[in-house]
C-alpha cells in the first residue's frame, strides 16, 4: 500500500494515542432541543412512509376493520 495515502491515519492515530484528540465523552454535552428536532423529524417522516404506502395500496394484514366499513 501507498506510505502517502495512509499518512492522515498515521497522523490521526498518533495524535490519539497521545490524548490529543478528544473522545464523544469529552466534548460537549448532547443539546437537546437538536434532538427533539431530530426526532420530531423521524417520526413525521416514519408517518408520510405509512400514509405513502398506504396510499399506493399496501395495507397491513390486519386491516380488516377498515373493509368492514
């Protein structure tokens, strides 16, 4: 393998082996108002999904209360 291309990796490992790069736990903590947002996020589009297959035709299996009607 190329010396040149694993120079980054070389870098970026001693650096860590030598406490200078910080870990997840290190830094800052989680903000939570990103992560409402991020999962307010997720499940309005886990709902467009549904309702899209829904709409296509897709139903599940136990959807017999909805012929029913």
């Amino acid at each position: 393998m190329n010396r040149a291309a694993l120079r980054p990796a070389l870098r970026w490992f001693r650096a860590f082996a030598s406490n200078k790069v910080k870990t997840m736990s290190d830094q800052k903590p989680i903000n939570w108002t990103n992560a409402r947002t991020l999962i307010a996020l997720a499940i309005l589009v886990g709902t467009e999904l549904v309702g899209a297959s829904w709409a296509a035709g897709a139903r599940p299996a136990s959807s017999d209360w909805l012929q029913r009607t």
